[in-house]
C-alpha cells in the first residue's frame, strides 16, 4: 500500500494575503485564524490577510501566521478531502513547521503552539542585535563542502551550516561578517550562488542559545501527548512517537541545525512515496523532488 508523509512548511513561507482564500472558502480555516486571535490578543487574521509586509515579517509575527494557516489548512482538508490522508504513516515539519506537525497528529494543542511559536519567534529576534547576524542559501555545493567553508571562515566568529535542504542547498548562519567570508568562499569552492537571505536573525545556529534556554521552561510547561503518526524530528532526521521526546527535539531545534535532507531521506528508506505539503506555498515540494524524484508531492492550502 502507498505510504503518505504529511509535510508543513516553516519561514520563508510567508506572504501578505496568506489564508485569505482558505478561510473565505471554509469555516473551518476562519474559525482556526479566530482562535488565534483570541490567544494571542491581536487580529493575527488581518495582519495575513492584508498586512502590511513589513510587520508580517517580524518573525514574532511570521511564526503564528504560518504556523495558523498550515493548522487551518490541515483542519478543512480532514473535514472535506479525508480520503487524501489515506496511507497517512509520518508527518515533518521543517524548522517551524514540526509545530503545525505535532499539532496535525495530536501531540500538542494548537492554542499551546501558537502561544510558543510567539515567543520562539521573538525569543530568536532577541538572541541577537539587529543586524549583527546573517543567513545565507549555498547553491550548487556539496553539504560537506559548505561545512567546510563554514570552519575556514569562523576566525574566532560563528558561522555554520544550519539548514541542510537538499544535496544542492545548504543554507549557512552566524555573525554576519562570517557569513559574507563563508559565502566568498563557498564560491570559490565551485558553489554556483551564496544567496544572502532577508531575514533578521541566524536561525538555528548556535547564536540562537539564548533563545533555546528561554523556550526551554516554556516547552517544559506544556503537555505533550504521544503522536497519532510517528513525526520525524529536524534535529535528529528520526522517527519519534513520544510526546516527551518529541518536546525535548523542539528544545534542541533552536540552535541545531534542520536536517530535513536525511529527514526526507529516512522518509523514502521507510517506503514514502507520497508526501502533500499542508499550509502556504510549495517550498517543501521542491526540496523533495530535488532530493528523491520518487517521492510525488502535492500541496494544499496554499
């Protein structure tokens, strides 16, 4: 039998106008945004809807936007198309997307998740000045190349690979002066870009500790149940169905790196052949089939 894997994605996914469509065609999706709302004492909704980027991309802000609409998306699909989720037999979530994850398979509360995702959010904004710290996409440069750029170029700063996409695509995070070292020399190594990123913090590298020993007695307090479908963690690319580990790996997320190229990769050792991307855009759809063609993914929500 066919075996599908549920995929959410993370930042990156964001876009004024997001959810607007969803929620207009389902009340389902419009009741998730409303619940947002009253966790979180403002208008998430029309913050998404209409506005304005700027403030959208405040990743205090990103974090819950994305967060709501792919938890939106996931609740109208079962309650309209359940026989789209047949062979259903992992979730994954990259980076911020593990949280919609644990949320689809019930092993944490979405008004829990959208209060932590919040704070992670602005946890992560905190953990360094503005400025001061900078994200680049690798193109084209084998992963262990990167790394090795990445240690060339440290001079006593941090720089570091922290999301591993795809063979072809890694993205890079620390100080920013690091990171412009490491891009020239990833370019030299033969890397066909260095794209630096708009983002206002070096998410997932090690200068996001500060943020880590904050969430940590946050995800602490918060129940965790035993997931309904195993969930494949960023940091360790394993299949996990304890809620406490599943809490635990969101604890170490923070300043590790998203390893959602052996994450897809175990995927396809366990016999995944189907994935559907839930929530805004397609980025994940694309680092699959970048990964293993054999893995057909579609979206839903977007």
């Amino acid at each position: 039998m066919p075996k599908l894997a549920l995929l959410f994605p993370g930042q990156g996914s964001q876009f004024v106008g997001m959810g607007k469509a969803l929620c207009d065609a389902s009340r389902v999706a419009r009741e998730t945004f409303d619940e947002a709302d009253a966790v979180l004492g403002f208008r998430l909704s029309r913050l998404c809807f209409e506005g304005p980027e700027e403030e959208l991309k405040l990743t205090a802000n990103t974090q819950p936007a994305i967060l709501t609409h792919s938890v939106a998306a996931w609740r109208d699909l079962t309650a309209r198309f359940p026989e789209r989720l047949e062979g259903a037999a992992f979730a994954a979530g990259h980076s911020l997307g593990e949280y919609s994850a644990d949320v689809a398979v019930g092993a944490l509360a979405f008004a829990d998740a959208v209060r932590l995702v919040r704070e992670r959010g602005r946890f992560m904004q905190e953990a360094v000045p503005a400025g001061a710290g900078a994200m680049a996409a690798i193109v084209g440069l084998a992963p262990e190349q990167v790394e090795a750029a990445c240690r060339e170029a440290a001079q006593g700063e941090a720089v570091e690979a922290v999301n591993f996409n795809s063979p072809e695509q890694t993205v890079i995070a620390g100080d920013a002066a690091a990171v412009a070292r490491a891009s020239a020399s990833c370019t030299e190594r033969g890397a066909k870009r260095a794209i630096l990123l708009p983002v206002s913090a070096p998410f997932h590298s090690s200068r996001m500790a500060p943020a880590r020993e904050k969430m940590k007695p946050l995800l602490e307090a918060t129940p965790f149940a035993d997931p309904k479908l195993s969930i494949v963690t960023n940091v360790d690319a394993a299949a996990e169905s304890s809620g406490d580990r599943l809490r635990n790996a969101l604890v170490r997320q923070i300043d590790s790196p998203v390893r959602w190229l052996a994450s897809v990769q175990l995927l396809a050792r366990e016999g995944v052949d189907r994935g559907l991307e839930i929530g805004p855009g397609n980025v994940l759809a694309g680092l699959v089939r970048r990964i293993d063609r054999a893995i057909k993914v579609e979206t839903y929500g977007g």
